[in-house]
C-alpha cells in the first residue's frame, strides 16, 4: 500500500513540483485537492506543509480533530518550529529547510511513514542539549519499586487477575 501524502500550500506552482516529484515515486501517493488547513488530513499518512514566511501556525490548527493523527513534514525555516512540532499529537513529525535536495524530502517521507522524527543535525542537537542534565549525566529518572508493588508485579506474573491479587493481598 502506497504512502498517501497530502500537500498543504498557498503556493499552486510549489504544489505542482511536489506533486510531480513525489508521483514519481512508485511507494508515495499524492492525494488529489489542496488542503486549505493542514487540520484536514482526509485520510492521509503523512502531511506535507510548507511554511511561507511564517504565515503558518500549527498551534493555532486543528490537528487535535482528527481520527486518525498522520505524520507531519514542515518545510519551514523557522527555528522554533520543532519545539511546536513536538507537542502536537501527531505519529511523527519533520522538519527540513526548504531548500531541501529531492532525495533528503523523499526519504523525509518515507521515515515519517515509519513513525520516525525527521530534522536537520543541528535543530536534534537543540533539542538533545534541551534535556535535563541527569539525562547526560546518566542517572536514571526511574524510582525503586516498594515492596508491596513487587508483589503485584509478581501476582500479575503469575497471571492473576486485579479481583484475585486484591483478594490475595
């Protein structure tokens, strides 16, 4: 089954020339129309949208409304957009220039269909550097398990069910 992307732009020439690269493909599908909000997925896997100086905001979208939460590949150039990106509801989420080369989008595409995070070296390194220290550092953000929960973990092992670990405990 073909990847199905749906391209969002203010742009029918910019369109056009995804449209025609990505149809070359024999795993990507184009859907037909131009999205006019990329809060309509219709059906997509992945949807392609691209930034023109700034004019799209994805906080403002209704991405929460649909079904079914595809992948999203922004083209923009603005810096901020993978923290946005993050915090939506979305499979998977991308972020490339978009003077992006043909084969960088086409695999952009395809890893997001495979639930991957898309995004130049430097904006993961941004976020990587965002993460609380412990992490680099190693420690481990996880607390010892009681006693009383290591004998539910034990119980559940054993396969019994909730009604038969309250009666055992």
């Amino acid at each position: 089954m073909p990847i199905r992307v749906l391209i969002f732009t203010s742009s029918p020439a910019l369109r056009a020339g995804l449209d025609a690269l990505l149809s070359a493909q024999d795993d990507i599908e184009v859907l037909p129309g131009l999205a006019t909000d990329p809060g309509e997925f219709s059906g997509s896997d992945v949807l392609m949208a691209v930034d023109n100086d700034g004019e799209l905001n994805l906080e403002d979208r209704g991405t929460q409304q649909c079904e079914s939460t595809p992948a999203l590949l922004l083209l923009s150039e603005d810096d901020q957009a993978a923290r946005v990106l993050a915090t939506l509801p979305l499979s998977a989420w991308g972020l490339l220039p978009p003077d992006c080369s043909a084969e960088e989008l086409l695999a952009a595409v395809r890893a997001l269909h495979q639930g991957l995070v898309v995004a130049p070296p430097s904006q993961l390194r941004a976020r990587l550097e965002a993460l609380p220290a412990a992490l680099s550092e190693g420690e481990l953000l996880v607390e010892e398990l009681t006693e009383r929960e290591r004998e539910v973990l034990q119980l559940l092992a054993e396969g019994l069910a909730n009604k038969q670990i309250a009666l055992e405990l």
